[in-house]
C-alpha cells in the first residue's frame, strides 16, 4: 500500500496492505454553490440568538472586528465582504481590526494583506494585539472566581466587537472560535498561560472536541466581560474548505456551530488497541511545532502504551520562535512541568504546551519527521529523528518486530484538528458530541 502525505513534496510511505490497521480522516463536504460568500451571507442573514447586524448597528457605534491570525486556516478575506456589507451604515473612519495573536509572533503587513484582502488592509486600521505590552492593555475587571480580565484596551473604546474566526477541535479550549478569539486571543501571556495550564490538569479526552468544560465556561466568561457581541465563526472540512458558518450571539452561535463540527471532524476509531505503528500529520496547523502539538493531543487519546507514533509535519519555522523555552526544556510531564513552572519561574503557557507533548512521548515510542526541525532539536524535545516518513516506518516496524509483535499501522489524516471518538472493546465514546 502507498499513502501520502498533504504536503507538497514530503515523500509518502509505503507497506504491506496487511499491516494496515486504518485510516481515519476529518470528512470532506460539497461546498454550496456560491462559494464561502454565499455560506457567510446565508448566516448573516439568520443569526443564531441575535438580530441581523444590521438592524442593531448604528452610525455612531465604533465597531471592532476581532479577526484569527494567518496561523488558522480561516478564510477571512472572502468572509469580510459580507461582514462588512452588514456595517454599511457604518463610516469607515469607525470600523477597526484587532488580530488575535494570542501570544504568537506579529503578523507581518504581507501576511496581513493576506489574510483580510489587500482593500481591506488598506481601508481600514489594522493592529497586532500586543500581548507583551502593558501600555496596549486593560484591566476589564475580575469574574466571581477572582480571575483578573486583562485584555487589549482596543475593546475599551468599541461599542459593537465582533469576532471573526473559525470553529475547529481544540486541545486547550475544546474548541476554537466563539469567546476564544477574545481569551486567549487578545489576552496577556499570563492569561492565556492559565487558560492553558488549567486545561492540561484533566485528561485530553475530557477537553478536545469536548464543549462543556471549565476552561470553555471561563473562555465565555471573559468574552462576556470584555464586550463581544457577536461572532462569525466558519466550519472548515477536511479539505480546508468552508462548509458551514454561524452568525450571532458568541455563546448560542457558537454551542451550533460546535455541533456542525463535530459532524466534520468527531471521527470513529475502532479498536486502537489492535494497532502498534500510529501515523499523523498536522495539517492545516503547520507554521511551527507550537501548533503542531495539537496532532500530539489528538493522538494521546488514541494510542496505547508502547505503540510507535510518528508525527510527520513541515514545521516551517521550527519549534517555536516566540518560545524557546520549549526546546530549552524539552515535552515534560505534568509533574515535571509543575516543577518548571514553580523552581525555575516557567510561564503556564509554555509548561502547558510541554505536557501537551510530553503526554504522548512519555508513552510510546517517538518519531518526528520534519524539515523544519533539525535532528538534535528533535532529540531534545524527546524524540527520535528521521529524514523521510518511510525511514521512520521502517525503524518501528523493526521495533516492533524485535518486541515480538507483528506490525499494524493506523494512520490519522489532518491530525492538528481532528476529535477522536475512541471505541474499545471494553469502551464506549470517549469523546462526546457538543
């Protein structure tokens, strides 16, 4: 049998149909004809919770649009047009964007032009949220759990705040869009890191995909606090194409649009515990291997102890540029991290991110696969590095072979945003629809 991977030029690998436990996949839709405008347009004009923009903008509202960086996949360009036919009424002089960096690097004005349409980016003013500078924040007041809303001071001066963005399984928050676009989106390092930290105190299975949880409910929280008013949230398919949005109010819009998700990326596994050799990528979510955990997360639920995973992504800019203490410290423990965070002043946002990892490596056997990343930094982190997918399959069918076990590969296609819903033999769901 022969597989490819979704990136150009990566080579594919190549087995005995035998050995082949399964392949899992988010599935593909057939996009309405009129292509994302359309889709946008439709949901705009039948908001979930809310009325119409339209109907409750005014000419005199500064209006805010809070948009996901060029690290998610959303297509905002081609979802802005009808956003911003809805605010017509509205002077140009009055509309602002925020990009939501979390605590990712800065977009560039290219990067920018990209991902709001170069008329966008030259209409209106555009911002990076600059999470690391104080004199860009403010203090929006504490929740009933003592929680401190710290966020860029650009929501202080609006009236109307929008979100736009796109809703996907995630690993911290259950998932992306919604509320997320404001917390951790627009938030200080010290709020996401907690935001972070506390979703790696429970199981994964009990997070990913997973939409009533304490992290999501303290995500909603300081959305509310901060003044969301509405969002426009894409779901994408396992093509990157767009085959839903919801439009509305950021809590009921968002609880629809985690079900439409779920449709697309809660994916069935059968029996992992038949398979040894577990294979991923982490597409759409390549730009470095701070994103690329998230496949990581997907496969800790899958996997048992002492199969082989390998994780095969371009990581383009490596590990992590705006955190090295990744690779200063390597995927840990929760223990470990506890220590980290606690004896050497590591911040909550990269200790969460090392657990995320270390998770899956402290129970298998590790491969990594990836231009971006050279084999000593590989090996750092804690994993065993090899140049090509097909080497990195060959060693652990050896291993596997040498343990006494005959190889059975399962592989996971588009591991950065699939939600898997594992069955056993002895289990039911473990991940449970929205």
């Amino acid at each position: 049998m022969r597989y490819d991977f979704p990136y150009p030029g990566m080579h594919g690998i190549e087995f005995p149909d035998e050995m082949l436990h399964g392949i899992h996949a988010v599935k593909s839709c057939v996009q309405k004809s009129g292509g994302v405008e359309t889709i946008i347009k439709e949901c705009l004009e039948k908001p979930i919770g809310a009325k119409k923009i339209s109907d409750i903008i005014s000419n005199k509202d500064q209006v805010l649009i809070v948009v996901d960086d060029i690290s998610r996949p959303t297509p905002v360009a081609m979802m802005l047009p009808p956003v911003l036919d809805q605010l017509r009424t509205v002077p140009d002089e009055n509309i602002q964007f925020l990009i939501a960096l979390g605590t990712h690097r800065a977009m560039t004005p290219t990067e920018i032009e990209q991902k709001l349409g170069a008329g966008v980016a030259k209409r209106f003013v555009v911002s990076n949220h600059e999470w690391s500078n104080p004199a860009a924040l403010h203090d929006y007041g504490t929740l009933p759990d003592g929680t401190r809303v710290v966020l860029n001071k650009a929501m202080r001066d609006a009236t109307f705040v929008i979100g736009v963005g796109s809703i996907a399984p995630h690993p911290a928050a259950s998932f992306s869009g919604g509320g997320k676009i404001i917390a951790p989106g627009v938030a200080t390092e010290e709020s996401v890191g907690e935001m972070h930290w506390q979703s790696v105190q429970v199981p994964q299975k009990d997070i990913l995909g997973v939409r009533d949880n304490p992290v999501r409910a303290k995500v909603d929280a300081i959305a509310r606090v901060a003044g969301l008013k509405y969002i426009v949230n894409a779901i994408m398919d396992g093509e990157n194409k767009v085959a839903h949005a919801v439009a509305g109010d950021p809590f009921e819009a968002h609880v629809a649009g985690c079900k439409l998700a779920m449709d697309i990326f809660g994916v069935e596994i059968e029996h992992p515990e038949g398979a040894n050799i577990f294979i991923t990528d982490t597409y759409p979510l390549d730009q470095d291997l701070w994103q690329g955990v998230k496949a990581m997360c997907a496969l800790d639920i899958i996997v048992p102890r002492l199969a082989a995973a390998i994780i095969v992504t371009p990581a383009r800019e490596g590990v992590s540029p705006m955190h090295p203490e990744v690779l200063q410290h390597g995927y840990v423990s929760l223990d470990k991290a506890t220590r980290l965070v606690h004896e050497q002043g590591v911040s909550k946002v990269v200790a969460h991110n090392l657990v995320q990892g270390g998770r899956l490596l402290e129970k298998t056997i590790p491969y990594l696969v990836s231009p971006g990343v050279p084999p000593d930094q590989a090996k750092k982190l804690g994993f065993l590095s090899r140049p090509t997918p097909q080497a990195a399959l060959d060693d652990a069918i050896f291993k596997m072979r040498q343990q006494g076990e005959q190889p059975r590969i399962m592989i996971i296609r588009m591991g950065g945003e699939i939600a898997p819903v594992v069955k056993t033999t002895t289990s039911k769901a473990s991940v449970q629809r929205p």
